[in-house]
C-alpha cells in the first residue's frame, strides 16, 4: 500500500464526488452532498447519479453548492456495460439495494472527464473538510479506508486465515468511500475486472462465508495490493457508533439499515444534530425533527458500554499497526536517500 500524497501532481488536480442511489436514499443523499459542500475548501464536481427514478435537485440546494465554488450534476445512471449478470443473490444485506452494484459503472461513466473522483455512498455526513485535493497525487488505483468491523476482524475473526489460505491481502477495505485514480483505473481495465471479481464471487467468496455484502467483497478483490490507505477518519462506519473515533470523525458513514434520517435520539448525538439543523437552515432541506438534546443517546451509551469498549479496544490495536506501517515506510524512504 502506498502514502496518501507521496507523489503531488503539479497542478491542482480537477476532482468529482461521485453519489449513485436509488429513490428510497435520494433525501439523505442530498444531505450528503450539502455536508461535503459546506466544508470543502477547493472546488469540487459533484455528480448526481439517480437509479430507478428523476428526482431534481431543490434549486436552494444547487445555489448553495454553487456559493461554495462547486458545481453539481444529475445524471441517469449507468447501465452495465459488460457481459456479467450483475443480480444480487436473496442472502445479501436486505437494506442494500441492486444499485450498490453500479457503482463501478458509476466511475468508469465520470473517469474519462476527471483526474481523480470519489465515489461515496449517501449515508454519509462531512463534519469538516475531507481536504480532497491533500490526498491526491498517488500512483495507485483506489485510496481507501479500513472496514472498521469486518477489516479489524470485529466481525469475523476468521477472516485473517482465510486472507492467508487464498493468498490475498488481508487489508480490507469498505467500499463506501473510495478515492479513485481515473487514469490508473482506465488504463488497469478496472470495470473489467471487477465484472469478472463479481462472477468469481458468486462462486466463493475468499473473504466471508456466508458473505452478506453487494460489491464490497468484489471491490477488494479487484483493487487489493493497488490501493493507499487513507486515514480511518475519513470514514468511519456506524459500528464506531459512541467511541472516541466516531466522536471525532471527519466524516461518518451510517452504515447499516437505519441511517442519519430520520432522527433517532438514541443514535444521534448534539454534534450530528447541530450539523443537520445546520444545513437544513442553509439549504431549505427539510429539518431532521424533534431531539431530546442527547438524554437518549447518553442512556444508550451507558447500555452499549461493553460493545463500545470492545470496539476501542479493536481500533487502538489498528491504529498502532498503521503507525507501525507509516514507521516502516519513512525508514525505508530515509534508507533509499542513503543510498542514493
């Protein structure tokens, strides 16, 4: 895996933010889109890819992005443009739609117009600036973040042997936030692969038995050993929910069947719904709804406290091997230098 931003482009580097959702995630995609856009110094193009449905973005919204120096675009949809079948099996996550598998379609669709993009899922907030353009510039495929439950092994301690067993990467990565190299994925015929990833995975999955997953297993087969991994805070899922990296993430990712709308007090602490009053008053979205000003979420804490503490303990062991990995990587830099 390489380093975030080891090897800068010369110019700023033109960026997409990719969405794709069906229409039971079109409200909470576009509160999405406003927390990215709020928060992002540099500009970026946002694309709007809607499955299924034609919803029109509110124009408030469009003004908003715009006085923030980005641009935003609706489009359809791609449909599958290689051979395979792209249905997912009745043993998947029931929350998670068929449109989940278009989002390699999605980026090879904005990959020739663009020098980087992030594809990003729609249950997702920005509490501040993912600083795009800091973490362009590498030479690989994908910059990618760690699967906090399944990658640290939270949620099948297996995993790790069955990485060993099939000779594969046992860095798993979630596939909700991705920063893509558009001419690396071109050039390595990225859709390609992952159409015959997908085949390969409806046979046996190498890294969950069952799998429950849409394209995330598929994802990782395509791009491992070709991906920089960005920092766990850029993407933290719902598992994290209570401890101190959720607390502190530039970015949640809500995963799971119940998301950030509507509000549910137990789930939601002051500093989420601080930022979705936030950009329903910037915006004109509709407002998020009642709260009891954490008094929920406080008590439910209390009751999760064992299931917090086993995830903080899981993350501290994972942070301590990326500084590890970060230690090993300056060493071997500094040791080059020498030599030269």
């Amino acid at each position: 895996m390489g380093n975030p931003g080891a090897k800068l482009t010369r110019h700023r580097p033109r960026i997409a933010v990719v969405y794709i959702c069906d229409r039971k995630y079109h409200d909470i995609t576009l509160y999405s889109i406003a927390s990215i856009a709020r928060s992002h110094r540099h500009p970026l193009d946002f694309f709007f890819l809607q499955s299924g449905y034609r919803s029109a973005i509110p124009p408030s919204l469009a003004a908003f992005v715009g006085s923030r120096g980005h641009s935003i675009e609706l489009l359809e949809a791609p449909r599958p443009t290689h051979a395979a079948n792209l249905e997912a099996r009745g043993d998947k996550h029931s929350h998670i739609s068929d449109t989940a598998l278009l989002k390699a379609n999605a980026i090879e669709a904005i990959a020739h117009s663009h020098d980087y993009l992030l594809y990003i899922d729609g249950d997702t907030l920005a509490f501040g600036d993912i600083s795009c353009e800091a973490l362009c510039g590498f030479a690989e495929t994908a910059g990618v973040c760690l699967d906090l439950a399944i990658g640290t092994g939270a949620d099948d301690p297996l995993i790790f042997r069955r990485c060993e067993a099939a000779g594969i990467s046992p860095f798993y990565f979630n596939s909700g936030f991705m920063l893509i190299n558009a001419a690396k994925w071109r050039e390595t015929g990225a859709l390609d692969r992952f159409a015959e990833n997908f085949t390969r995975h409806q046979r046996k999955c190498p890294y969950l038995d069952p799998c429950p997953t849409h394209d995330q297993c598929v994802f990782n087969m395509t791009l491992s050993g070709d991906i920089v991994e960005l920092p766990m805070t850029l993407n933290v899922q719902k598992c994290a929910l209570q401890t101190k990296l959720w607390r502190g993430a530039v970015l949640r990712h809500y995963t799971g069947p119940w998301k950030f709308l509507p509000v549910r007090p137990w789930r939601c602490d002051r500093k989420e719904y601080a930022l979705l009053r936030s950009i329903s008053g910037e915006t004109g979205l509709p407002a998020p709804g009642l709260y009891d000003f954490g008094i929920s979420y406080f008590l439910n804490r209390l009751r999760r406290h064992k299931a917090v503490a086993a995830y903080e303990q899981a993350f501290a062991t994972v942070a301590g091997k990326q500084t590890e990995r970060r230690s090993r990587m300056r060493s071997d830099h500094s040791d080059s230098l020498k030599a030269l």
